[in-house]
C-alpha cells in the first residue's frame, strides 16, 4: 500500500514503535536485547522504549531475563495460530503439523524462502520440557541451513547465483557450511530430489534438524519446508532414522496433497 503525505496524520506512532520493536528480534538472528540497545535501534529515548516494553511484557509478548535482557514471549506465537487457523488449509496444516510434533516429540516448524533467506511461519511447541525459540518471522541464512538448501533446490543453478550474486556475509557455522557460491551450488545440487535432509549439530551445535518439502503437487514446485527440532542428546541416530524420519516425510507428503496454489501462508 502506497503512503502519502496526507496519510502520515493516521499513524500511531506508539504502535507503530511497539511493532518495530517486536520485530527487532526477528534481524540477525537475535533472541534477546537490553534496554539500552533496543532504545538505540528504535532511535528513541530509554522512558520511551521501557513504557513500550513493560506494556508489551504485561501483555504476555515480551518477557525478560534475570540479566534484565529483553526477547519475545511465546504469546508471540498465538497471533499466528490464530491466523493460522483463519483459513481452511491453514487449519488443517496446523492439524498435520500438530500430529507430527505428538508422533515425534519435537518442535515443528514451517519455513518460506525470502531472497537469500528463510522465515519461519509456524512453530508448534512440543509437549515436553523443551523449548523451541524458533518463533514466527525468524529469519536464517539460507546458505547455511539444511531447509534454506532445500527450498533453494527448487531453484536452476542460474537463479540460485542471480540470488547471492552480491552477497558477501558467508559465515562459517560447521564445517558443512558452505563459505562460498560454488559450495552453495554443490550442497544445493546435493539436495535436489531428495525426500528430507538433516543437519546433526551442523548450524546449532546442540540441535539437530530435519527438513522435508511441501510441494504443489499441480506444478511439482516446491512451496514449503517443512522441518522439526530437538536437542542432540534426546533421541539416538538409529530412532531418529528409524522413526522419525519417516515421520516427518510422511507430514509433509500430507502437507503436499492438502495444499492448494491459492492457500498462500
């Protein structure tokens, strides 16, 4: 939507300050920030950006540390359930996912490809004492994430290059991470085709992820990923391949043939 001039007089500015500030957490991959540096990226004074917080935080949206550093609260993650569940493929997504995360005992995420990243769409908690902090509108590098190769396998070797040809920051998680276009190119061709990947503490030295593609099965292109987490030390290799693999492909084989081309996030 197009703003003029005229249209300027309209904004709240309080909450359109609220916003921005729940959306800090979505850059960079930060999880927590301080007063002072939150005041700071909102070019704002530190009375205004802590009335901003303590509002948020009595809602339920922002909570804070015993360092007194600030990060999203998980009622972050009812604003999207409830648009999650607005729209009838939605609702029977989220059903799927929830399925899984039982199945499973793992958290449950749904990923989009954004330029040179991925975002999160959906986070579904597991039942247990984990805590997944990968919530709505997080954003990773695609090059370095098992679900970014995945959704970038979609793509030809032309468009993959088109997408990084000036990007610079190859940051270096584990020695699977590709440092460099050509790297990219390789483990992107490696994931071509495939039913799911894995990273085993290759991004998060404590976690292991598995990803799976959601496809529009009416033109074989691939619209999703989905993915699960859990800490290293939960489950063994030979449960995870045996059991959960397979579960996680099956969800998303599922996810594939609810999906509609008009059922957009």
């Amino acid at each position: 939507m197009t703003k003029t001039l005229s249209d300027e007089k309209y904004i709240v500015n309080s909450l359109r300050n609220g916003i921005l500030l729940m959306e800090l957490f979505n850059k960079d991959d930060i999880n927590e920030m301080s007063l002072s540096e939150i005041a700071a990226q909102l070019r704002i004074n530190k009375s205004s950006a802590y009335r901003l917080l303590f509002t948020l935080e009595q809602m339920g949206y922002i909570k804070k540390d015993h360092n007194k550093n600030y990060m999203l609260d998980l009622k972050v993650v009812d604003l999207s359930h409830s648009y999650l569940k607005s729209i009838s493929f939605k609702q029977e997504a989220y059903a799927v996912m929830e399925q899984l995360r039982d199945d499973t005992g793992t958290a449950i995420h749904l990923f989009t490809l954004d330029g040179t990243e991925i975002v999160n769409l959906q986070n579904i908690q597991p039942l247990g004492s984990f805590t997944s902090n990968i919530l709505p509108g997080l954003r990773w590098p695609a090059y370095a994430t098992v679900i970014g190769q995945m959704l970038l396998s979609d793509l030809s070797d032309e468009e993959v290059k088109s997408r990084f040809e000036h990007f610079s920051t190859w940051e270096s998680y584990s020695d699977a991470t590709p440092t460099n276009l050509d790297s990219l190119l390789q483990a992107v061709q490696r994931a071509r085709g495939k039913k799911h990947l894995t990273s085993w503490q290759k991004f998060n030295n404590d976690m292991v992820a598995c990803t799976a593609p959601i496809k529009d099965l009416s033109s074989n292109k691939m619209v999703y990923a989905l993915s699960l987490s859990f800490p290293a030390h939960a489950f063994t290799p030979e449960h995870f391949e045996q059991h959960i693999v397979p579960a996680i492909v099956e969800a998303a084989d599922n996810l594939s043939r609810i999906y509609k081309p008009n059922s957009n996030w």
